[in-house]
C-alpha cells in the first residue's frame, strides 16, 4: 500500500494522540524545601517524588526545589495552602499562626524522648495534628524527623538558663520562641532561616538554637563555636501536599501518594539519625566546642511561664497540650 501525503498525516495525528493521551491528565508538582539538597529531609522528598512517579506510570510527576527557592516557610505555608505549591515538609515550629494547633510541639520539653515523640506522631496525638492541618488545606503524609533543638552562640558554652541571660538568641517566627527565651533573661530576634548565619557572623545576633544537622550543614558551627546540648525543643516535621493537588488524584493515585509518604517517612528517619551523628562528628572535628547539660530540670523549671502564659491565652488548647503530655 502506497502512503498518500494524508495517511501519513493522519499517522501522525494518530501516533501524537497515542503517545498524549495517557498523559493528558499528568502532574507536574512543585515541592518546597528549606534544607540544602545532600540533607535527610530533602533525600526522603526525592524519594517520595521518585516513588509516586513510578508507581503511577509518569501521571504524577515533579521536582522537588531545594534551598528555600520557592520563598520562605512562613511564605511556603501560605502558597501550599492556597494549592500554588503542591507540597512540602514543613518545621512545625513556625505553622503555629496557620495551624494554631501546631503550637502544641512548640512547647519547650513537650516530649520526652525522641522515641516517644516518634509514637507520639504515628498516633492519636499526630492524628489530631494531621486533622487540625487537613483542615487548613494541608493533607499529612508523615512526621520526619528534625531531632532535638539545642543553644549555640559565638561567646560560650552554656550550663543553665542563667547563661542565656542578656544573650540575642534568634528563633524561629512564633512568639512561643520569644517568650522561650525571654523566661530566661535573653532577647529573641524572630529570623528567616535564611539569614541567620550572616546576623551570626556580624554579631547581631550571639546565638540560636538548632538540631546538629542543621548546625553544621549551614555552617553556623563556623561563627557560633560553642553548641550546648540543652535539648530545648523537639519539634517534628511534616511531609504534606496541598488539599487542592490532592483532591485533583484519583483515589488509586491518593492511596500511592499516600504509601510513598509514609515509605519516605520511614527513611528520613533512618537517615535522621544516621546525619546526626555524622554531624556532631564533623563540628568537634571542626574545634566545636560541645558540652552536656546532665540536669536539664533548671530550663524545664524557667520555662513554666511559657507554658502558663500560653494556656492562659489559648484555653482552647488545653486538650491538645494534655493529649501530648500524656501520652506515654
Ligand atoms: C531546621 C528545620 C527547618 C527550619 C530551621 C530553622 O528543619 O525547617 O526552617 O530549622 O531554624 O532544623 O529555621
């Protein structure tokens, strides 16, 4: 049979149409990160990325933008929300003004242990959280970890709260991390992530509090040496996609984006604590100055204020608090 200029034409169309129309419904989302690309958290949105792109023959693809590309946290929430952004993984820490809920994490010694806030999150108490968050457009998919926050500055180590007395201490945005620091005599500067290590270095800030990882993968290690392991606070993080890209799945695609999540979660994990270790090695290697707080009953006792000043603001938070504390 002899091809006419038509039927090659019409081939053509056909081939296109073929090859299209299975994509014709694909995604393409944009996920938010704040954290450098070689970073647990950013390795598990690969993976979950890498993992909903597989499973769902390419119907649901998208790059994850490292770095705080997108904006910043507080900015982020806003846009995850509203659908412009499709997903990320979120500190809790600064969710609180969006999520009121959220705050609950916020507070200083809420969890007893890195293993009891794991349970914590993977039960009734992340329930309620992933609920509250649903409710304000975001969709849970699993709590990563982010470890136990702890003190660092440029003048030097600090043993109780005494020592954070007259000290410029940047948090991050929450006023619950103001009044952290004001309960032990110091003043907190509310600060982009982003800017923190420059604030470091010019003195305008002493000092802030983080993980190690995120200590040593900004380099703030570099400009404030001494990192005291008062283990303040530990919040978790949330992978979550935006109520409106997840009502767009069909349910097959909901429960995939659903497992990946929760497989991503369990590897963050896994990397978690795998990073922290590497991390405290390379600050001690780097002449960091680290130093234990055995007894941390004096800054649990400076932070009941916090804790008094909050609920008195927010009774309506006294349930959740409580469901937090309780639980064992
Ligand atoms: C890191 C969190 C990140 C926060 C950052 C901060 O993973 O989400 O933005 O702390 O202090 O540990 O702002």
């Amino acid at each position: 049979m002899a091809f006419s200029k038509f039927t090659v034409f019409a081939s053509a169309i056909t081939l296109a149409a073929v090859v299209a129309a299975p994509m014709a419904n694909a995604k393409d989302w944009r996920g938010w990160n704040i954290h450098v690309e070689d970073y647990p958290v950013s390795h598990g949105m690969e993976a979950f990325m890498a993992e909903v792109t597989e499973k769902t023959g390419g119907e649901i693809k998208g790059k994850v933008f490292h770095q705080g590309v997108l904006g910043s946290q507080p900015d982020a929430i806003e846009q995850v929300r509203l659908g412009i952004i499709d997903f990320a993984e979120f500190n809790l820490g600064p969710m609180g003004q969006a999520v009121p809920e959220a705050n609950v994490v916020s507070l200083p010694f809420i969890f007893k242990s890195i293993d009891q806030m794991h349970r914590a999150m993977d039960g009734a108490p992340g329930e309620a959280l992933s609920t509250a968050l649903a409710d304000k457009g975001l969709i849970a998919l699993g709590y990563y970890d982010a470890g136990a926050r702890s003190f660092y500055n440029s003048k030097g180590p600090i043993n109780t709260p005494a020592d954070v007395e007259g000290m410029k201490v940047r948090v991050m945005n929450n006023d619950l991390f103001v009044n952290m620091i004001a309960a032990m005599g110091g003043n907190a500067t509310p600060m982009a992530f982003a800017e923190v290590y420059q604030s470091l270095k010019t003195n305008v800030v002493d000092g802030a509090e983080n993980n190690p990882p995120s200590y040593e993968s900004t380099a703030h290690y570099e400009v404030a040496p001494f990192y005291s392991m008062s283990e303040h606070l530990i919040i978790p993080e949330v992978l979550v996609v935006s109520k409106k890209a997840w009502e767009g799945l069909t349910p097959e695609q909901q429960e995939i984006v659903k497992v990946a999540g929760k497989n991503s979660t369990m590897l963050q994990r896994e990397l978690w604590a795998e990073r922290e270790a590497k991390s405290m090695e390379v600050v001690k290697a780097a002449g960091v100055q680290v130093n234990m707080i055995e007894d941390k009953t004096p800054f649990q006792e400076a932070m009941a204020p916090v804790y008094e000043t909050y609920l008195t603001n927010n009774p309506d938070m006294k349930g959740i608090v409580e469901l937090f504390q309780n639980f064992e």
